[in-house]
C-alpha cells in the first residue's frame, strides 16, 4: 500500500477513535458502512480503531519539506501544517530537571495531530547562553538543542528554528551591539544589528555554526536534517531608525542569500509579524494601527526577496489594537488572515504560515471560550484558503506549555490537560488536515456519496 494511501486510513482511523465516546458518526454513514469501508486494508482493525503505527512509520521516509507554487510538500503530498510555539526548549534541555519536559510537551503536542514546533536556535550573551560571545560557544548548550531536535523526530514533530531575536530576551541584536561595542566600534543604536558590516558578520558566523552543526544524538548536520522544517532569520525583525524599509530590506536579502548559500535543502522565512510598508500603500489599511507604518517592515517587498520560500505572519490583537478583547478582534484576525493569504497568492506565489497567535489570559474580559472562539476563526480562514487551493498553508499557536511550567506563562500558555475544550478544536483542525494532506489518495471504490461525506466533515462550518 502507497504511503498516501496509508496516511489517509490512520487519519480515518483517527477520526474513528476521537468520536467513539460521543458516539457521533462524524461522515455520515449509515450503520457500519464506516467499518465496511475500511475493511478491506490488513493494516487497520476498524472495529477497535487500531493503525499499524510502527508499520508506517518503518515505511515512511522522513523527508525535506519544500514548497510547489503556493502549498508545501513532503515527498510529493501535500502538507497543511497545524502547529505550535515554545520558545525555550533548547534551555529546559540543558538542564537535566527539566529536559524530560521537552519529551512531554512534543509527546503532547503529537497525541492532538500537531506536526510543527517553531522554537529558538539562539540564546545570546545571557543566562545558559548557546553564544557566550561572538563565535564562542557552550557545548553543553548545543547539546541541548541537538536533544530537542532528535526528541522532535522521535515524534514525528518538524522544527522552525529562529536564528536571533529582535527583542532583548535572550541576547537579540542588543547583544550583538554590546559585543560590537566591546570589540572598539562606536555604536548608539540596536537597529545598526541590520547595517553595521562587523555586526552582519557575527551574525553570519551563527548561521555558519547553526547550519554546519552535527548532531551529537543523530551525527546528522543540521543543514541535512529534515526534522528542520525552515530557518527564521530572525523573531519580528524591526529596523524603526528607517522606516522606509530600505535597511531592513538590505539585511533579509544578505541574509537569505547567504543561508541558501550553505543550505539549499532547507525552506528559508524572515519571522516578520507582517506589517505592510511603503511599496504597497494600498494594503495599510489592514495594519492595526499607524505606528505598524513605521517600523521599518514592508510584508510584500521583504518577501519578495531572493532565497525567501514563505510568507510568515503574527496575529496580535490584544497587543496592537487594545487589551479589552471584543468583537472587533475577531473581524480584525479575519481580515488580516485573508489580506496576507490573498498577497501571498497575487503577489508572491508562496505559501503563508500564521506563525504566532493567541489571546493573553490577563486581558480585559478574557475567558476559554473567547480564546476557543479565537482560535476557531483562524482554522476557519484556514480552511476557506485549503479547499480553494489557496496560500493559506498552515498556523501555529502561541505557545503550548507542558504541565507544571506555568511559573514561564506569559499569559498566552495553553496546557492541554488543563485545557479540554482548545485541546478538542486543535485535534479536530489536525484531523482535518491530515485528511486533506492525503486526498490524493482517494480511489472511485469510495464511491460519490461517501467522498461528498468526507468533504462535509472537512470543511462543515463547526469549529
């Protein structure tokens, strides 16, 4: 049996299982024409919804994902992502009483059909640093990332690995000013990170190391592994000293260039958070606020960059628009989704990923349902994009925390033990797209009637 085809029956199989105890028949089928119709497939008991797990992935080759116009692919299939954030993996790694809560978090995150985990590749100059000074390094360090990303595969779980921050939690580009101006240079302004030529090439030298890195758990480099899903250039690059975008500009395309210069397997995005600028004067009145304008981002012009694979967008309403949650934040998330999706589409031809969003538990009228209802809209939009064909390739909640972290909550956590209703829609958003991920392996056996069944339950306005 192909790999597709496989795929498509552990998702069926999947279903089967989510909706047993609601004794819900979620196709539509009559009677035990469910059971009837995966009968046929020696790798599936249907009556006790078990999938020959071990079989497929023994079958399945783990392999890079690229991009076919605007939609990812693995292996020639199509691959919807729904994912997730945790920022600090790499430092819960490092220390022995709290690397198993990297293990429980990816074990978590896979059990609701979650495939991708953006995370840090960085820790600058601070507290467990992986960059103790330009070029220097803790082993100790690395080694924990490399236990991250050989966790990851365990799980089956792809990583985005962001290269630096904008901000100054965990070293940024204030750190590699101080160290620029530790090394002699005169420098008064963190956005000279973008424009300073010594600066450019400290940052040049971390993606050297990050790239050419061999693994210590699997001795596979990095830049040959594909449980790295794509390299962020940086975590919501903003170069407010120019905001024409000219400085900024000038970075993204050095800095793509030269990763796709070392690496031309993997996918390269910026991490921009996907203000428009300048060069599309147009699309600004989809920003949330006037200020967006003047940060020095510009969505269409930066990805319009050589050696940039995809779109990345963040959705913050509570932050850019107001901290009294309301209505307005749901029409907002709405349009912005659709205004990227449509840019990536008529301008760009690439895939999008809405790489952070969420709602913070400390805002003003928050509760679970709101946040439920936040992250419906988002899958939905999704949805709209997928059954279209469209450029709207996937999303990635902020953040998914494992029991017993709360103390690193920043309000936007999702523990999905505690959390049984988000835990719900994001296990039904995953089978939908594991369902569509493997469509192409439909065969007429089906017959109309039970593929129109499949289609209602894939896109059934219910989230």
């Amino acid at each position: 049996m192909d790999t597709c085809n496989r795929c498509f029956l552990l998702s069926l199989a999947f279903i089967v299982i989510l909706f047993e105890d609601l004794g819900t028949n979620v196709f539509g089928f009559q009677g035990d024409e469910l059971i009837e119709a995966m009968a046929d497939s020696p790798h599936l008991s249907a009556r006790q919804g078990i999938y020959n797990v071990e079989e497929l992935e023994a079958d399945d080759d783990w392999q890079m994902v690229q991009t076919k116009g605007n939609q990812f692919v693995v292996n020639g299939q199509p691959f919807y992502v729904n994912g997730f954030n945790t920022y600090w993996l790499m430092v819960f790694a490092a220390d022995l009483s709290t690397r198993g809560k990297v293990s429980e978090l990816f074990q978590q995150a896979s059990s609701v059909g979650l495939t991708v985990c953006r995370t840090w590749a960085f820790n600058d100059g601070q507290w467990r640093a992986l960059q103790k000074s330009p070029s220097v390094y803790d082993e100790d360090v690395f080694k924990a990332l490399d236990f991250v990303v050989s966790e990851a595969k365990k799980y089956k779980i792809r990583l985005i690995l962001s290269l630096v921050n904008n901000w100054d939690a965990y070293g940024g580009k204030a750190q590699y000013v101080k160290w620029g101006n530790a090394s002699g240079l005169n420098l008064t302004s963190d956005d000279e990170f973008f424009s300073h030529p010594t600066l450019r090439s400290y940052y040049k030298s971390h993606v050297k190391a990050m790239l050419n890195r061999v693994n210590t758990f699997t001795n596979i480099t990095y830049k040959d592994d594909p449980t790295i899903f794509a390299w962020e250039l940086m975590n919501e690059p903003r170069c407010t000293s120019d905001p024409s975008g000219d400085t900024l500009q000038s970075w993204i395309a050095e800095m793509a260039a030269y990763v796709k210069s070392l690496d031309a397997k993997h996918l390269v995005e910026i991490g921009e958070e996907g203000f428009y600028g300048p060069s599309a004067p147009a699309r600004t009145q989809f920003n949330p606020n006037s200020y967006a304008t003047q940060v020095g981002t510009d969505f269409i012009r930066n990805h319009q960059a050589l050696g940039v694979d995809f779109a990345s967008v963040h959705i913050y309403a509570d932050s850019w628009i107001s901290q009294t949650i309301s209505d307005a934040h749901l029409q907002f998330t709405k349009s912005w989704m659709e205004a990227h999706i449509e840019d990536a589409e008529k301008y760009l031809g690439m895939p999008v990923i809405f790489s952070e969003f969420g709602v913070s538990t400390k805002d003003t009228g928050y509760n679970s349902s709101y946040r439920d209802t936040l992250i419906g809209t988002v899958y939905k939009t999704l949805l709209n994009s997928t059954k279209k064909g469209g450029s709207g390739a996937g999303s990635l909640l902020w953040q998914l925390f494992p029991d017993g972290t709360d103390y690193m909550d920043d309000g936007y956590a999702i523990v999905l033990s505690k959390s049984h209703s988000t835990a719900n829609l994001i296990s039904l958003h995953s089978t939908r797209l594991a369902i569509f991920n493997s469509r192409c392996s439909w065969h007429c056996r089906w017959g109309c009637r039970k593929k129109n069944s499949l289609e209602t339950f894939l896109f059934q306005d219910n989230l």
